[in-house]
C-alpha cells in the first residue's frame, strides 16, 4: 500500500471533497462529516491502519489493498483474513449532488 500512496490519496480527495472535513497527509488520509450530517469518519494511514466510525458501530484494523469503487460511493479494504467495505451514507452523498 506504501507505493500507492499518492493514488489512494487522489481517490480519498475525489470520494471525500466537499463532503465534509478532509485531512491529506504523507502519512495519513482522513475524512469526518460534520454536523447536520450523519455523524461518520475514516483514517487510513499509510502502513494501512484503518480507524473507521459508523453509528452503531467503529472498526480499527490493518489492510494492505485498498479498491475505490468507480463511483466513489465506497471503498474496499482488504488485508489477511479481513474485508471492510466503507459506504458513504446516501445523506451525505446529497451533499455532492447539491454541489453539482
């Protein structure tokens, strides 16, 4: 995952710009939604630790491949003996169509 850092960091800005607070580091990428929205978020750093929030539910793992899906809806991470498929909420989704 180390050398598709600058690409997984391309992908992240297009998922996440616009849809809430988006930090971009060499080292680590982060999304969190802000307030009315429903409250959600994504770290991945990049020795491929993931720090994910859902309502219900938070996740902290290790991945090594991560797909961004063609739509930028979601993405797949994917490590030894581990799947997670993180799922942009469709109201925050509405923020990109009221951007366009």
């Amino acid at each position: 995952m180390v050398d598709e850092w600058e690409a997984i960091t391309s992908h992240f800005q297009r998922m996440f710009g616009g849809l809430g607070a988006v930090e971009l580091s060499e080292h680590m990428l982060s999304f969190r939604s802000l307030p009315p929205a429903v409250p959600t978020g994504l770290s991945l750093d990049r020795q491929g630790r993931l720090l994910a929030n859902m309502p219900l539910h938070a996740l902290e793992s290790e991945f090594t491949t991560v797909v961004f899906d063609e739509a930028l809806t979601s993405l797949h991470l994917k490590g030894p003996g581990r799947q997670y498929t993180y799922t942009l909420p469709s109201g925050i989704l509405a923020l990109r169509s009221e951007a366009n």
